[in-house]
C-alpha cells in the first residue's frame, strides 16, 4: 500500500500521476484491498475524489485542513459524519451540505 496524497504533499508525484496511479489500481482486478485502502486514503477523502475534487485539492485538504462551513449556508460541516456534497465555488473546490439546515 502507498500514501497517494502524501506523495503529492512532497512533491514525488503530481496530479496526473495521481490519477494514473489510481486508474491503474481501480482496474487490477487482482486485488485484495478497496482501492482508497491501497491508495492509503480515508472514506471522506475518496467520497470527495468521487464527488470530482482532485486528488490535489484532497491533498490540500489533508495538509492544511478541510473545509468547515457550508459555502451556501455558512453552517459547520463535520467531514466524517459525511452529509456534504465537494463542489467547485469561487474557482475552487469547497464542501456544501447534501441539504442545508
């Protein structure tokens, strides 16, 4: 197993390589583990990659915190009670609720 986002927090591999390594691992049909567990990501991490964030921006995240409020109803959002949708705002990647409060 590897730490993908951990490598592009150092700088030993970039985006693109990212996905690359990650398509490469989603279509070994050999393996033992789920995916985001060989990739050494967490559940929040991979429902962020599946909700279109790239791996640069979970990256970010890791290093530098996620996102905790809403960006349509200013509310907290708690990553690992889930309930969030990763969503481009403002030329960036941000987190909303699935329903706002």
């Amino acid at each position: 197993m590897r730490d993908l986002l951990n490598e592009l927090i150092e700088g030993k591999i970039t985006n693109e390589q990212a996905e690359d390594i990650c398509s490469e691992e989603l279509a070994d049909t050999t393996a033992t583990v789920p995916v985001h567990e060989a990739l050494g990501m967490s559940n929040p991490e991979w429902t962020a990659l599946a909700h279109g964030a790239e791996f640069q921006d979970i990256a970010n995240w890791r290093a530098h915190g996620w996102p905790k409020q809403c960006f349509i109803c200013g509310h907290s959002i708690n990553v690992e009670q889930f309930g969030w949708l990763a969503r481009e705002h403002d030329g960036r990647m941000q987190l909303r609720h699935v329903v706002c409060p």
